[in-house]
C-alpha cells in the first residue's frame, strides 16, 4: 500500500511529518539544556532513538533542523501573542495585551527562550546578534508599531514616533526577560504590572 501524503505530490507521509515534529521537539530539548553548541545531530538522533542518518534523511544539516526548531518555536510565540491581540477591546488594551503576551509566554515558556537566544545570539554573554536583521524575528517591533500607529489614528493615544516608541518598548521587554534568565528570582508580575505602567506612561495622551 502506498503511504498517504500530505497535500501535493512532494509532501511528506504523515508518518514523516509526524517524525519531523518529534525531531524538531527533541531539538528544542536538547537546546534548552545543553545550548545550542552542545547539541549535535548525534545527540539528537539519540534522544529520537534513531539513527544519524535517519536524522539527516529528514533534516540535511543541523543548520536545517534548528532553523526549523526556531521557526515552531516563533510560530508558537506569534499565535499566543495574536490569540490574546484578538480579544482586546480597542487599540489601547492591545497594546497592554502585547506587552503582557511578551512577557507571559516567555515566562511560561522558558525552554522555548533559551531557544530563541541559542540561536539568534552570539556566544559572547548573548548580548550581540549573529544576524541583526533577524532581531526583528516575526516583524514583532513592526507589528507593535501598527498597534501604536492605530491607537494614534483612533485618538487614544499621543503624537509620538511609532516605530521609535516601538524599539524602546520592545527593548525594555527585552532586558527584563534577560535579567529574570539570569536572576529566576525576579518576580516576572511584578515586572510585568510595572512594563505596563512604563508603556501607558510613555504612549497616553496628556490632556
């Protein structure tokens, strides 16, 4: 019997998606425990219980497999970030939702961030990025942009800069989640409430 595929003549079976998937988790694993450099094809054909070569059948490169970790790993971070955007009422509450989903995933999520900096960053105290357009990852600083430009649109919020605005948010979020990686102990709420506070401050109208 031929094996059922997905839609399109070249489409993975079901079966190799369903491989792919398990390899991609077990690299997510293996990234978020050993690091980036430690995790090998070997490694991760280990932790699959399959052969290198089976690995490589799938994934042609390590390069491949992770590229394909970091995009699940986005794609989940985009969905969970959009599906809390969609329930706010008005362009002011989705831009405190934003910085609330920024924060909650990566709190809940803290596999999925040592992923994200594995990859993107560079091994130098994870401060520089190996590839500057990929800091953007997903259009995020742009998607909060229009967020913000819309809020002006509707009235609700200042004249400022979108896209300056932006950036600095973004960036405070950004050295929040560093500082909390580093000290666990950091109560992330608390960080949270007072993200909020600082964004409201920095985009509310005066008068």
């Amino acid at each position: 019997m031929t094996p059922r595929r997905g839609d399109g003549p070249a489409a993975p079976t079901f079966t190799e998606q369903a491989r792919r998937r398990q390899l991609v988790e077990c690299t997510i694993d293996l990234i978020s425990t050993r690091g980036y450099p430690g995790t090998s094809l070997s490694a991760i054909a280990e932790r699959a219980g399959l052969s290198k070569a089976a690995v490589l059948y799938h994934f042609a490169s390590k390069d491949n497999l992770t590229r394909a970790a970091l995009e699940q790993v986005m794609a989940e971070f985009g969905a969970y970030v959009t599906e809390r955007l969609a329930s706010a009422e008005g362009p002011r509450d989705a831009v405190v939702a934003y910085v609330r989903a920024m924060i909650g995933y990566q709190q809940a999520n803290r596999r999925h961030v040592r992923v994200i900096t594995e990859i993107l960053l560079d091994d130098h105290g994870g401060t520089t990025l190996k590839n500057p357009s990929s800091h953007d990852t997903n259009g995020r600083w742009q998607a909060l942009a229009a967020l913000l430009a819309e809020g002006q649109e509707a009235g609700v919020l200042r004249e400022f800069t979108p896209q300056t605005v932006a950036l600095a948010i973004g960036g405070a979020i950004d050295a929040v989640i560093a500082h909390w990686l580093v000290h666990p102990d950091l109560d992330l709420d608390a960080a949270t409430a007072e993200m909020v506070t600082f964004t409201l401050n920095a985009i509310d109208r005066r008068d």
